[in-house]
C-alpha cells in the first residue's frame, strides 16, 4: 500500500491509522534522498537525479522497494523502539511516500499490486509550517518539468527567484499534486486531511471499504486529535477541528493568501479555492452517502462560515500571478 503525500500534511496521522491494523509493518519516506541509507541503497545522489529518473533506471528502483517490501532492506524503516505498532510478524507493506514518485503513481501501483492511497491538505498551512523545500530547484531542473508548459515553468522559475517564502512553497506543493491529481483513477483512495478532521467516522469507513481494511474498530480506538492525539467528545471536537483548520489564517494577509492561491490557477489545480480552507467539492467524500448532502456546516462567526455564506456557486477568478516582479 502506498501512501502518497505532501510533507507537513497530516500524512503521518493516516499512516497510523492503517499501520494500526493488523499484519502491518510500515517503510517510512523510502526515496528521502536526505536519508543516507536510502541514496545508498538507491544508488541516487540528488534530487534532480531522482526527479529526473528515465524509464531504464525502474528496474533498479523496483529492485530497491521490493527489497523494502519483503523486509530484506531496512534503510526506511522507523525505529521499532520508538513506534507503538512495531510487529515481529507482518504480512503487509505501508509505504509513507512523501518525496518522490508523484510522476509515477500508477507505476507504484501497477509493478507492485498495490493500492494507493492520495493524501491532500490545503496548500497554505502546509507551505507555513515547512522551512525549506529541497526538492523545489529539482523539480525545474529535471526531466520532471517536461511534464508542464513553458509558461508555467517560467513562472515557476521567477517565483523561486522572486517570490516569497510562502509563495515557494505553494509552488512546490503544486509541482507535487499537479501530476498525481491529473492520473487518478477509480481505485484510489482520495483523502483530505481537511475531512478527516471534520468527519473522522465517514473517512474512516470509506478507508476501510476502499483499502480492505479487516479491523475498522481499532483504527476508531486510535482516533484523535492529529496534534495532541487528545480524544474530545463530539461536542468540543468541531470546535478543535474548526480551529485547526482555520489557525494558518492568523499568519496570513488576504493578499498574501490571493497571491499564493493564484499559483494553483497557473497550474490548472482547482482542488482548493481562495477564501475556502475546505477541499473542491469533487474531494469530498459520499461514497455511502447522500451524494447531494452539502459539506458539513462550520461554526457561526468562523472563516468557514463566512465562506459558506457566499452560496454553493462561488468561484474565484484564476489568472496567472501578475504580483511578481518581471
């Protein structure tokens, strides 16, 4: 099973929740360049060497996860004395991918018989509380920027130059959604931390459907707060919820969020909208559901519900981001 996700998204709260059933073990950022036993093992010294990797270097690289898989190789591992689901005995893989393979997800999927799982949170909270993005010159500098325009590598190469601390990051969260958002298919499963905060038991379950999961009581045990992995009652747990999904806001002016969100409109990415902390309609969960139940309704007085106020038809107007100098 593949997990695959941006860093500082919540991605490791969802890695627990699987991890937690039985039979897992789990291989935590298997292509972190960062990790000295991983570039030696992969054979791989940078990033853009990775970002870049031609069709003939797959069979190295499935050499490498199966090896991880089959519990040959450890470099990925986390510590089994500091984790609270280390297992003598396992019979399945959760891979934690959060640097590396978004140009190749379906491969993953497809070399390994997996199942994938796309893990997605707002763009902002997650670039603010990142302090550097490593993978952002390789993403412009490698084969991987084929996969975009020339007018949206030229915008991303001035704002790399020019562009805020913010702004870099929304553009590297970009360069890693853009491609898996345009190669999903029905059997993914689709998740944003955004409704698995608000709506844990429907996210929950669709987890459990849709990975096959055999023990959805444990993962219901293991429920928390993703920050404190405190268990609040129903009715303060909206409230926290709320919060967590509002706080970034405090931290960011309404140009500074027009500006980093325009970047999503320079890369045809519609899965959040300015002045919306919640994902598209089209991520959010009713497999189950009433299809035309509307997302839940957000505390009076919050961003949320001033957002909500605006009606269902609301739409930004994208351009491409004219702020930054030329």
């Amino acid at each position: 099973m593949f997990i695959f996700t941006t860093p500082r998204s919540g991605s490791n709260w969802v890695l627990e929740l699987i991890w937690s059933q039985p039979g897992f073990r789990c291989v935590d950022e298997p292509l972190d360049l960062r990790n000295p036993l991983v570039a030696r093992a992969l054979g791989i010294g940078s990033w853009e060497e990775l970002a870049g990797l031609p069709p003939a270097a797959l069979t190295r690289l499935h050499s490498y996860v199966q090896a991880l898989a089959d519990g040959r190789l450890r470099a990925a591992d986390p510590d089994p004395f500091c984790n609270p689901f280390h297992r003598l005995q396992t019979r399945q893989t959760v891979f934690r991918m959060v640097h590396g393979g978004e140009d190749r997800v379906n491969w993953f999927r497809d070399a390994f018989g997996g199942r994938i799982v796309f893990f997605i949170r707002h763009p902002i909270p997650v670039s603010l509380s990142r302090r550097a993005f490593p993978r952002l010159p390789a993403f412009i500098n490698s084969a991987y920027a084929d996969n975009f325009s020339e007018q949206q590598r030229r915008e991303a190469q001035r704002i790399v130059t020019r562009g805020s601390h913010l702004e870099r990051g929304v553009l590297d969260w970009c360069f890693q959604n853009a491609l898996p958002l345009r190669q999903t298919t029905p059997d993914w499963a689709l998740l944003s931390y955004e409704q698995l905060l608000l709506e844990p038991e429907v996210s929950v379950n669709y987890l459990s459907d849709k990975l096959e999961l055999s023990d959805a009581e444990t993962i219901f045990d293991h429920l928390g707060d993703p920050a404190t992995r405190a268990k609040p009652g129903a009715g303060t747990r909206l409230q926290a919820s709320t919060h967590l999904l509002e706080s970034w806001r405090d931290r960011v002016s309404a140009l500074q969020e027009q500006q980093a969100m325009e970047i999503l409109g320079l890369f045809d990415i519609s899965a959040y909208r300015l002045g919306d902390p919640l994902p598209a309609e089209s991520l959010w969960l009713r497999d189950g559901y009433d299809p035309a139940q509307p997302r839940p309704l957000p505390l009076p007085g919050s961003h949320l519900e001033r957002h909500h106020s605006r009606g269902p038809n609301y739409r930004p107007n994208w351009r491409i981001p004219a702020h930054l100098p030329k």
